[in-house]
C-alpha cells in the first residue's frame, strides 16, 4: 500500500478541524483517527507517536489497522488514554476477544472478513454445482428460523 497516510502535520489539522465541527453537531458522534499500520516491521514509536497527536488534536477513539502484533497493541494501549480500535484479520493469532479487552482495547474490527467469509461460501457453493453436479453445501446453510430469530 503506497503512503496510506497522509503526512502527520496535515492528519492532526484534518483531525482537529473535524473534532471541532462535531462538537457543533446537535447530536453525538465519535471522532475515530485512523493510522494505517501494514508494514512488515512498524515503528511502533510513529505510531505510538501519531496516535497521540490524534489524541491531543480531539479524536474520541484512535485507530491503527494492520497492527496485530499483542505486546505492540498492548504498548499503544498504555501510551494512549482515549479507547484503542485494533483491526483482527490474520487468521489462526494466539489471542482473541477476551486478551484483547484484558489489556485495555475497546473495539475490535474483522474488516472485511465477514464478507470475504459469505462470498467465499458462495464461490465454493457455485463451484460444487459446476463441478461436482451436487448440493451438499446447503447442508451448512442456516435455516430461514434461525435467521429470523437471530435478526430479530
């Protein structure tokens, strides 16, 4: 991904103009400041570092998608006070739900895995047709009750 991020003087004016504009809103809203993180190795000072201004500059909730290592997400936790957004989409990390709130993260993000999940179930689903000729993946589709029940 070239330059995800805008440089850091203009994403702190960009996060302060729009925590003022919400402070005039006739409504709630929560500022999230985003920082990319899809490195191979991130700085984990920069970040820690950006997030901080994001911080300082007015943002409700701070952001680093692509940071999924625990010591480093556990590290900007306890450098930050507002609540800490992470992004979970490796498969198969030692770690889960309860871990991440155990050290202080707010939300956790699936990005896109929902939709890669249903849409790879339908691309199997039409392979199996083309083929196999049979029907067997709907022996994992969840019944119209359950869905129902589960919306409701």
């Amino acid at each position: 991904m070239d330059a995800p991020n805008f440089e850091e003087s203009l994403a702190v004016e960009r996060i302060e103009a729009a925590s003022e504009a919400c402070k005039s809103l006739p409504f709630d809203f929560v500022l999230t400041a985003r920082h990319e993180v899809w490195d191979e190795a991130p700085d984990l000072d920069a970040i820690i570092h950006r997030l901080q201004a994001f911080e300082a500059a007015g943002a409700d909730v701070l952001f680093a998608p692509g940071l999924e290592d625990f010591d480093s997400i556990r590290a900007v936790v306890s450098a930050v006070s507002k609540p800490f957004s992470v992004m979970m989409m490796e498969p198969g990390l030692p770690y889960g739900v309860n871990e991440l709130s155990g050290i202080g993260v707010k939300r956790i993000s699936v990005g896109s895995a929902f939709s890669q999940l249903a849409y790879g179930s339908l691309i199997r689903a039409a392979r199996e047709i083309a083929n196999q000729g049979s029907f067997e993946f709907i022996k994992k589709a969840i019944d119209y009750k359950e869905l129902e029940t589960f919306f409701a």
